[in-house]
C-alpha cells in the first residue's frame, strides 16, 4: 500500500506540472507570435523578450526532470530515506545518485528562475509606486537573503551527492554529516522560499493600494472604471500572484513529513514562475500595437516607460479635421521609454458624436 500510495502521489504531482507546463507553452508560444515583429521597437520589450525565453528554457528543462523522477527514478523513490537498506543493489544506488544529481540541478534552475521572477516583480512594483526607494531597497534585501539560503542549499545538496556518491555499497548507517547536511538543507530551503514569499506578498499588497488610488483618480478624472474582475486579473498578473501560491504548496508540503514525493512540489514554481511575465509580454505588446488615426494625444510629463500602466499621466489634447458627423473618441496613450515617438492606448476617455 505504501508503494501504491507513492506512485500515487507521483503520477498526481505530475499531472499537476504537466498542466502548469502546458499553460505556460501555449503563453510562450503566443508571445513569440506576437513579440516577433514588435521586440524591436522597444529595449524594454527586447529584455522582456530574453527573460521569458530564458524562463521558458528553465521551465523545460524542469517538466523533463519531473517525468525523469516519476519515471526512471521509481525504485529510488520506493526505496528513498538516509539509510541504505539490506540487499540493497547496485543499481538503485545509481539511481539515488541520480535522484541526488537531480537535486542539484533543480537547484540551480530555482536560483535562476527565482532571481528573474522575484526580480521582475520587484521593479514592476517599484515602477508602478512611483520609484519609491524605500520599496526597492526593502524588496531587494529579501531577494538577495533569499539567494543567500538558495546557495547555501545547492552546496549542501552537492556535499549529499559526493557522500552518497564516495559511500561503498557496504555502509548501512550514514555518516553524520549527511545527517547535518541533510537537515541544514532543509531548513535552508524553508528559508528561501519564505523570503520569496514575503518578496511577492509585498509586491501584491503595494500594487494593490497603487491600483486602488489609480482608480480613485480615475473616477476624480470622470473617465470610465474598470470593473472589478479586471482589476483582480490585473493585480494578478502584476504581483506574480500564480507563482506565490505554488510557494505556499511547497512551503505546506515541505512542513508536512509525511507527505510523499515532496521533491517534486519543488519543481512547480520553476514552471509557475513564467507564466505571469508571459502575461505581461503580451499585453504590452498588444497594447503598443493600438494606434488611433483621427485623435492626436499629447502627452506632457515624466518619462514613462512600457511597464508604467497603472500611473495616470497629465495630459492635453489637441484635434484636427474634426467634421460633421464625426464620432469623437479621446484617448490617454504613454510615450515609449525609447523615445521613438509611438504612443500606447491606456484608456479611452469619452466618445462624442459631433453635430
């Protein structure tokens, strides 16, 4: 039953990452189609473009070591612990070293990707505070203490492989710095990804009074209110909010002992991590390709870049050829950080039929 209740739970952690994954090709897919032929016009888009290939590249490479460890490493999982097992053969050594080595690797994809993520979150949401420092010096202490516990848990995993790995078939009781290496690394784990998500947990909580006093402005201004639901699908997409609920899967998995393969709840936030920038190339993209031929917006503040969307500019307006029966649209439109002279539709204020 215990074996039959870990394949279980295998073939359940994997279904789970074949969905994540899945979700996030097709986002993939969709922004390189759109980004092919726009990722020139903007160097912030051309950096977007680069992380998310490279967030794509890692979540990849995690999916292939999922089904590796569900797959090829069963009789190490069966046979999983700190101890070796009388009889134990030669070949399911091989294969804990491999799960071991597996370990690493993981490591290091979750060092990667976490540095990209949590750092495209942090300067979202330092952008969108109106570059408050006191936010991106906050923010960045937890991004770099939480770098700080991610290597010390790939050192540690890489010393558990070489013990495993220089051990001779023979020794049943393990040494006991693999028993400390062992715990630290856990404990260091734990505190990574914490540090994470506190990372997020502040991001959502400063976009969201952000977003809030933006639509508070924006009823002042008489222009019209999103509605809710976008607003939480914004916040959303904003903050990362996908890749903060697979750190508290991981975080509660990890608190459980009992729980089975609870190695492979570590590859979910490889995967989850790029699926909220993805969101966000595209819809920069798609909102620099909205152009408006009979309106003409002029744009008087500070230089905004792309990723300033939820601050509303001051601005004035100025019309041409305005006819009889015309209809009359007024539209807020950001100048590019590139200073290429495109503009990029925020809202449409009003639209007037003219007498």
């Amino acid at each position: 039953m215990a074996v039959l209740s870990l394949q279980r739970s295998g073939v359940l952690w994997l279904s789970v990452i074949t969905v994540l994954y899945g979700c996030h090709m097709t986002l993939y897919v969709a922004a390189s189609y759109i980004l092919s032929s726009r990722w020139r016009l903007s160097s912030t888009q051309r950096v977007l473009f680069i992380l998310i290939t490279i967030l794509f590249m890692m979540s990849t490479a995690a999916a292939v070591i999922a089904f590796t460890a569900v797959f090829v490493l069963a009789d190490s999982d069966v046979l999983s612990g700190d101890k070796g097992y009388p009889g134990e053969t030669e070949s399911v050594l091989h294969e804990k070293e491999l799960d071991d080595l597996l370990e690493c690797v993981i490591d290091v994809i979750t060092n990667i990707v976490n540095v990209i993520a949590d750092g495209l979150v942090i300067w979202r949401c330092y952008i969108l505070c109106r570059r408050r420092f006191a936010i991106l010096i906050m923010s960045y202490l937890l991004l770099v203490t939480g770098t700080v516990f991610g290597c010390i848990t790939l050192i540690l995993d890489i010393r558990i492989y070489k013990i495993r790995k220089d051990a001779p078939l023979s020794e049943l009781l393990p040494p006991h710095a693999f028993l400390w290496d062992s715990n630290v690394a856990n404990y260091s784990d734990v505190g990574f990804w914490t540090a994470s998500a506190l990372t997020n947990i502040l991001a959502i909580v400063f976009m969201g009074f952000q977003i809030r006093r933006v639509c508070a402005e924006r009823k002042r201004i008489h222009a019209a209110p999103n509605s809710k639901v976008i607003l939480v699908l914004n916040l959303i997409i904003e903050s990362g909010m996908i890749y903060l609920a697979s750190i508290v899967i991981i975080i509660i998995a990890t608190g459980v002992s009992s729980s089975p393969n609870v190695h492979l709840a570590r590859i979910m936030p490889c995967i989850t991590a790029g699926i909220s920038p993805t969101f966000l190339a595209v819809f920069l993209a798609l909102g620099n390709s909205k152009r408006n031929q009979n309106t003409r917006t002029t744009i008087h503040a500070d230089k905004l870049s792309n990723w300033q969307v939820a601050r509303p500019p001051g601005y004035s307006l100025s019309f041409s050829r305005i006819d009889e029966g015309m209809t009359l649209s007024v539209y807020v439109t950001a100048m590019d950080e590139d200073g290429d002279g495109d503009g990029r539709l925020i809202q449409e204020v009003c639209r007037e039929r003219c007498a």
